[in-house]
C-alpha cells in the first residue's frame, strides 16, 4: 500500500521511523504535525508558492462555520471508496469531509503551501499529506481511483498520469454568479465569472451539478475571512477594501459547480 513516489529519482516511497525513504536513501521528514514536505525547491522557484499562513488561517475560520457545507455535502455524496487524490487540498476541509463519508478508503491531500497541509494534517490523522505541487505529483502512474480539484490549479498531464483509466475527477469551479455581492461591495463595475467550456483533453464530463445558494455574513471578521481567501484581495486598492471594512453584515450568493469526469485515455 501507498502511492507515494520520491521527488528525486520516482521509486516508491516507505515510511521508516519519523520519514518516507527509498531504495536509493532519498529521505524526507515527516513534521511534527504529521505532513511530508516532498517539494524540490527547483519544482517550487524562489518566491513563496501557495496559500501563506494568514490565507490558510482565514479559509479555516470561514470553512469552519459551514458557509461552503453544500458543496461539501454535494461532493461527499458523490464520492466512492478508493484510493482518492485531493489535489491543492488546501487546509484540508474537504478532504476531511471525505474521509468522514468513506471507510475503506485510502486518502492524501498535496498542496504547495506548506502551512496549508500544516493544518490539514492537524485535524485529520487518517490521510496522508504532502507539500508538493500538482504539476509535479509525487505519486505512482495509474495509481488513484478518484482525484479531487477544488478551486485549485490544473495540471492535466499530471491528473491523467496518476489516475486510473476509467477513474473519476471531482472538481469544484466558482459559476457566473460566485461572490456577486461581495464584488458588488468592492467593485464600481464587478463581472460575472466567466464559465470556461467544459472539455478537458482525455477526459470525458460525466456529471454537472450546479449548486446555487445564498448565505449571510454576519460579522466584519468573516466578511474579511472570505474576502482574504478570494483572488479580488490581492487585486483590490485601499479605497475599496476599505468600503468592505465598513459593512458589518453582507448576504452573499454561493454559486459552484461540480463537474464530475472520467479519465478516457
Ligand atoms: C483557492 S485554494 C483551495 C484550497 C482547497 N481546495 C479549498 O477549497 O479549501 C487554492 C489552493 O491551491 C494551492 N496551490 C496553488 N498553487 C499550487 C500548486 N502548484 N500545487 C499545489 N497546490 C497549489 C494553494 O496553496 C491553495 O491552498
Ligand atoms: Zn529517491
């Protein structure tokens, strides 16, 4: 069992003692808090890459009270038992979710930010996580059943290689209407989301579900939980992050999609 591989030369990966080897002595430390860094600092540039500690932080606050349940809900309905790959798995909410639902699974989360599986390895001692990034995998050929993307990066080379012909991918895509008020509160013009077509090369769609919902913000701290946690925070000058300040609650449109695919080639 296991479908880790070394970042190095690829052989599999084992578990002895406080690391994960392989036969050629590559060797990575698992933390204290459970995860596997296993980034090459060649695979990672030199900018810090990913989610830092205040975005993690502000994702779980706000996942924490339920504001996105049903589209973790809609997926943990979906899901089957197997060897699942959340990919970009962030502070772990889903995948949590995941292995809650499924009892004879074998399950791991990578993502690029080390702090993110920092906390996801803190909350949930039955998955494996790793630092890694998703355009280079550190799991075996063929090796997953199902693989996870939840408003994460797509790497289309590597979820074909490490799924199983005939395996299914689960991903999360924000729709048209995604944070409409929100962008209303910042923006002087906001934009719809633009909904990309839906072809993937080797894959085939095998399920929409829209899931469209509206929920209520009731404090400045979660306003800014969700607004940290968007890519309009990093966008956005101080006059307009200073006219969210000001609300104190704010009803806000929840607008996902879950696509479901099965790898065809
Ligand atoms: C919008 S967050 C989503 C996290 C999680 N799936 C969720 O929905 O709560 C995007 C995540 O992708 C991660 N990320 C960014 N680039 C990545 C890469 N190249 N490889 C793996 N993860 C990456 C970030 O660190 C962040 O945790
Ligand atoms: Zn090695």
């Amino acid at each position: 069992m296991g479908i880790l591989i070394c970042p190095v030369c690829g052989q599999k990966l084992t578990v002895s003692g406080k690391a994960y080897t392989c036969t050629a002595r590559h060797s990575f430390d698992i933390a204290k808090s459970g995860y596997v860094n296993l980034l090459l600092s060649k695979h990672t540039g030199k900018t810090v890459h990913g989610d830092n500690r205040f975005m993690v932080q502000a994702r779980r606050n706000f996942l924490e009270k339920g504001y996105y349940s049903p589209l973790r809900d809609a997926l943990c309905e979906k899901v089957h038992n197997g060897v699942i790959l959340d990919a970009g798995c962030g502070e772990g909410y889903y995948t949590a979710g995941i292995s809650e639902v499924l009892n004879n699974s074998e399950i791991y989360g990578i993502d690029i930010s080390k702090t993110a599986v920092e906390f996801a390895a803190k909350r949930c001692k039955n998955i494996t996580f790793a630092a890694a990034s998703v355009f280079h995998i550190p799991v075996a050929d063929s090796s997953c059943n199902s693989l996870v993307t939840i408003f994460s990066p797509y790497c289309g080379k590597e979820f074909r290689r490490v799924l199983r012909k005939g395996g299914t991918m689960f991903m999360a895509i924000p729709s048209e209407m995604h944070l409409w008020e929100l962008k209303k509160a910042v923006y002087d013009t906001p934009y719809k989301n633009e909904v990309k077509p839906y072809e993937l090369e080797g894959f085939g769609l095998a399920g929409k579900n829209r899931i469209t919902y509206k929920f209520q913000l009731d404090s400045r701290q979660d306003i800014q939980s969700l607004f940290s946690m968007t890519p309009y925070y990093y966008r956005t000058g101080k006059v307009q992050q200073e006219r969210l300040k000001a609300l104190d609650s704010l009803e806000v449109t929840a607008d996902f999609e879950l696509l479901i695919y099965r790898r065809t080639l």
